[in-house]
C-alpha cells in the first residue's frame, strides 16, 4: 500500500483559507550563505499542523513558534523574522535568511444560521462574499441544496437535537434561528440563551410569535436581561423609539437582506491589521 501524499503547502493554503481556519504562510524571502532552501521556499502552520517545509532543523522549528505565537495572541498580519543559522538557529549551515510571515486569523465571525428553507437559502447565498464563517444547520436529512457543497467557508450540518447542535458553535457566534417548526426554534432560542458566550441570538417571526415564546421561555427560567438578547422578528429596520418595522416587501430574499444588515454593525469593520501589509521600514530593510 502506498504511504499517503504529503499535503502541499499551496493545497494546505487553499483549504484553509476556504474555510475559513487561522493560519499561517511562511516564505523565504532573502538568504545569504548555506541555506536549508532557497528564497520561494513556503510552508503553512496551522494551530495542529504543519504543511511542506523550509529545510527542518532547528531553524523550521523556531518558525513554526514564532507563527503559533502570533496565531495564540491573534496577531494579524505580516512580519519579517530573520534566523542567523549559525547563532539563533544554532545550525552548522552558517546562512542568513528572511522569512516573511503572513498571518491569517480565520474569518471575521462565525453565523450560525438554523433553517434551510426559502430565508435560510437567501442568508446563505447573500453572505457568501463576506468573510464569515457559516454553519448552516437543519434537522431534516437530505434539504441542503446541491450548490452549498462547492461554497468557501460553508459547513452543512444535520442538525435533529437543537441543544447538541448549539453546544457545538463556536464561542463569539451570531445566531439566526428560523426553522420549519416553532418548537424547534423555540428549542433552538431556550439552548441559545443557555449560554453566555453568543454574540447575538435573531429569531423570525411576528411580534405575536415572540411574545408567546418570551412568556414560555420566562416560564423555563430566563430573566428580562437574557430575554432582551433575542432580535425578533429579524429582518426590520427600526422606528425613532426603536420599535422594528418592515416596509411592504416581506420576500426572503428582502427578509434576509435586511437580516444581514443588522448583522454588519454587529460584527464590527474595525480595520484589520492583516490588511495593512508591512510596514514601510521593513520593506526597506528587506530590499537594501
């Protein structure tokens, strides 16, 4: 039987950055003297892996520290790490090499959306260019659209126990519940609440609907403070006494525009520190 093929760094990059995972990717960029690999040579670091190579030794071991470090303290971003092999990397080669640092720390946030009906279908197809993560849960077998599969940073999953289903979301995760059946978003929105790492809890429905839930979900034992966590109906622009209300268009794909839009302030677009490059000192540094 033949061993399996080493995972590439290029394929290693590609699946990570489709999913949305944090990384790394480090490059030789500059190399005097014996070198392990020539300027090009990459390899991505994960937070458990490691794909291609620099050369091994210690000096590749001393690269991947320092991309963990920064992928534990989520520093974003490029950076430039020098390695003298003779004195830092304690090698025989005796080289000098630049490495370039490129740190990604996976996508802005995590959406969990519960439904894969008409709205749930829309949410899915309007936030496939932002750079979130989606885990699209259902508990029916066999109702993801065969589309879905080939979407970057998109996780389908069967979902029949609503309070499995929540103790798996990451922490940090925006929920939209919006499911075929009002016990099971009831369900959804009473494990939600259950926890108090979510960054935001939406639910779809009428003013009705959320009164008849917030009564049984005050009856299972959740204050006014937890209650007033929950977004219903989603998908609403609000008056000047913050009241919600919808204009006349009540299509999915409306429903889910609207409830995106609410979201965007949610996340937050705070510049990013991976998309300003290196500074303009280190590139001088590197080119003289």
């Amino acid at each position: 039987m033949n061993a399996p093929r080493p995972t590439p760094w290029h394929e290693a990059l590609h699946r990570l950055q489709r999913e949305g995972l944090p990384h790394a990717l480090a490059t030789v960029v500059t190399s005097a003297g014996s070198t392990p690999r020539e300027p090009g040579a990459r390899m991505v670091i994960s937070e458990s892996e490691v794909f291609d190579t620099l050369g091994g030794g210690t000096f590749e071991f001393q690269v991947i520290d320092a991309a963990r470090e920064k992928l534990t303290r989520g520093e974003a971003g490029m950076s430039l790490e020098a390695f003298a092999l003779g004195g830092r990397s304690g090698q025989c080669c005796g080289g000098f090499v630049n490495v370039l640092l490129e740190v990604f720390p996976g996508s802005a946030a995590t959406l969990a959306i519960f439904g894969a009906g008409h709205v749930g279908n829309e949410l899915v197809r309007l936030a496939a260019p932002l750079p979130w993560r989606v885990l699209w849960h259902d508990s029916r077998e066999s109702v993801f659209p065969a589309w879905a599969k080939d979407q970057s940073r998109l996780a389908c999953r069967h979902a029949p126990d609503p309070q499995a289903a929540v103790a798996a979301l990451p922490a940090g995760s925006h929920a939209l519940v919006l499911t075929h059946d009002h016990a099971e978003d009831r369900a959804l929105v009473d494990a939600l609440l259950q926890r108090d790492d979510i960054a935001s809890i939406g639910l779809i429905g009428s003013k009705s609907k959320w009164a008849s839930f917030r009564s049984r979900l005050t009856d299972a034992g959740h204050d006014d403070a937890a209650l007033a966590r929950v977004r219903c109906p989603i998908g609403m622009t609000r008056d000047a006494n913050g009241e919600p209300t919808r204009g006349g268009d009540k299509t999915p794909y409306a429903i889910a525009i609207a409830a995106l839009a609410e979201l965007l302030p949610m996340v937050g677009n705070a510049e990013r520190a991976d998309q300003r490059g290196l500074a303009p000192v280190e590139l001088r540094a590197l080119f003289n």
